[in-house]
C-alpha cells in the first residue's frame, strides 16, 4: 500500500515530467475502469437472475453520487484508451518513443477535446432527470447497495491470501512450469494486452455513445422511451425490461447486442484484470506471498465476471421478471 501511495506522491514532490504523469494517470484510469467494471457486471447479471436488485443497482446508479462518478469513470475511459493506443503505436515503432513526451501532451489535448462535448451532452440528461423531478435515491442508500460488493471483493481477497499460503507451504517460491514457461507466458500477455487494446476501443466507445450519450441512464427508467439500438420502447419503463429489448433485438435472425456485448465482456474483462495483475503485483514484487495472493485474485476476479457475465448473456429476460421489477420500483420510490 505504502508503494502505491508513492505512485501518487512521488511526481508531486519530484515535479515530475509528462512521462511519469500519463504512467500514473493510466494506472490510476485503469484501476478505476476495473472496479466500475466489476460492478457493473455484477449488477447487469441481476436482470436476468435478481430482476429486484438491478433495479436498486440503476436507482443507485441516478442517485447523486454516482452521477459524479458516471463523468469520472467516461473521463477515466477516454483517457486510459487514448493513452493505450499511444503505447501500442510507440511499442510497434520503438524509434517513436523519443516523441514520448509530446505523443502524451496529444493525449491530454485529445482526452479534453472529446470530454467537452461529451460532459455537456451529459449534463443535459442530467438537468433534464432533475427538472422532471423523478425521486431520487438517498447518498446513504446508494452506498448501501454497494455493501454486497465490498464484503464480495474482501472475501476474495482473505481466498486469495489463503491459497498463496497453502501454495507457498506445498510448493515454496516454485513457479508453476518453471521460469522459462513463466516467461513465454507474459510475452503471449504482452501481446494480448496490445491486440485487445486496439479491439476494445471501439467496442467501449461504442457502448459509451449508446448508454450515456444517445439514450443516458436517466432514461433506461422513462416509461414509453425508445430503446437505443433497437426499434423496440420500453413499456414498463423499468431497467429489466431494457436489457430484455436490447439482448433479443434481432438483425437478419442474429441477437446483434448478446453478440456485442459477449465481445465487450470478454475482452475488457480479461484485459482489465490481466492489467489489474500487472499492477498489484508490481507493488508486491518483493514479497513472493502477497505477489501469488494478487495473482490469484485477479484470476478468480476475471474468472467469476466471465462466468457470471456468460450466463447472464445467454439466460432470458420473460415477462415475469419485468412485471417484478415494476413491483420493486412501486416499492423503492412508493409510486
């Protein structure tokens, strides 16, 4: 934790140099992606499987707090991915990385450009919600939907712990199939990590587009809205009914958005969380115990969102679930 902290500190007190600060700002942008993301598919999950809790998930989601943080989390995307294209592009032509330092001013320039008009799109969603005067949920309630989430990640983590130790008892520091194994691994991640980066941009922009900017998620609870990407409204007006539209949409017989969204799944969680690795075990390097701990939890952590992700993409969203979720809204804002 204490290495983690000097991430932050040390280019504040050394002043450092643009390099130094778009390193920090993409750890930091990814962390944050990583844990919206684990979130977010999470919650998804719960239209299929807990109709009633996706609908505290999204009531959540419009509550005040988490409005901050939806513009927080679209600035750390943009970021992140406009920074990784720069390290894909220099990594490919290594005699670029001289012009390291001006490429990373071209991504701050670029990450501004596109945040304003996207903010102020957003923040039209945002007044329009508040000047229709729909209920809202309370700080501390949303916060509270978020206790499952903690509790989840921190028994992952003492899992983690657990198995490093019984590991590190059995086999030692050995590494699984040996050093030389160990390395033609990360060469085949180094080269996932770039091919990936350049397939999820789209793939992510897209879905920013789409679920903040043309419908807003103040919209995915208005009752008779369109839903984006299909020809299909929203009756019920509830989240569920939403997901259900957009995952059985068909074009030419084929489910567009399951397909969509299982590419979008399957690429940004096993690219995030293979990041995540990279990042927790930089700062547990010397500490062969905590290093197999944080390997470990971000391969259960990509494992269990792969798995939860998949069966909810290909479950079915039937009337019963809508008509529940309608009755958990009457009951959350008393309408």
């Amino acid at each position: 934790m204490t290495t983690l902290v000097t991430t932050v500190t040390e280019p504040l007190r050394y002043r450092g140099a643009i390099g130094q600060w778009s390193w920090v700002l993409h750890r930091l942008s990814g962390l944050g992606v990583v844990l919206f993301l684990t979130l977010h598919v999470i919650d998804t999950s719960w239209a299929v499987f807990y109709p009633a809790l996706y609908v505290e998930a999204i009531a959540a989601y419009q509550s005040t707090l988490f409005t901050i943080g939806e513009f927080a989390l679209v600035a750390a995307v943009v970021y992140h991915a406009l920074n990784g294209l720069r390290i894909i592009i220099m990594d490919a032509r290594p005699a670029l990385w001289k012009y390291q330092g001006q490429a990373a001013q071209l991504v701050l320039v670029f990450t501004v450009v596109l945040l304003l008009p996207t903010f102020l799109i957003m923040f039209g969603h945002v007044l329009a919600f508040y000047n229709e005067g729909r209920p809202v949920l309370p700080i501390i309630d949303s916060l509270l939907i978020q206790l499952p989430f903690v509790a989840g990640i921190g028994l992952a983590i003492i899992a983690a712990f657990v198995l490093s130790a019984l590991w590190n008892a059995v086999a030692g520091d050995a590494q699984i199939g040996g050093v030389q194994f160990g390395r033609r691994i990360e060469r085949i991640w180094w080269s996932f990590m770039r091919l990936s980066g350049i397939l999820i941009v789209p793939l992510v922009f897209g879905h920013l587009i789409m679920i903040h900017l043309i419908q807003g998620v103040f919209e995915l609870t208005v009752q008779g809205a369109p839903v984006v990407g299909t020809t299909l409204v929203n009756q019920s007006g509830t989240a569920v009914e939403f997901v259900a539209h957009r995952w059985n949409f068909l074009v030419g017989g084929v489910a567009v958005w399951r397909l969509y969204d299982i590419a979008l799944l399957a690429l940004v969680v096993t690219h995030g969380f293979n990041g995540l690795r990279y990042v927790l075990t930089d700062y547990t390097m010397d500490r062969p115990l905590f290093r197999r701990a944080m390997t470990l939890l971000t391969i259960m952590g990509g494992v269990v969102l792969l798995v939860v992700g998949a069966a909810a993409l290909l479950g079915s969203i039937d009337q019963s679930a809508i008509d529940i979720a309608r009755d958990a809204m009457v009951h959350l804002y008393g309408e």
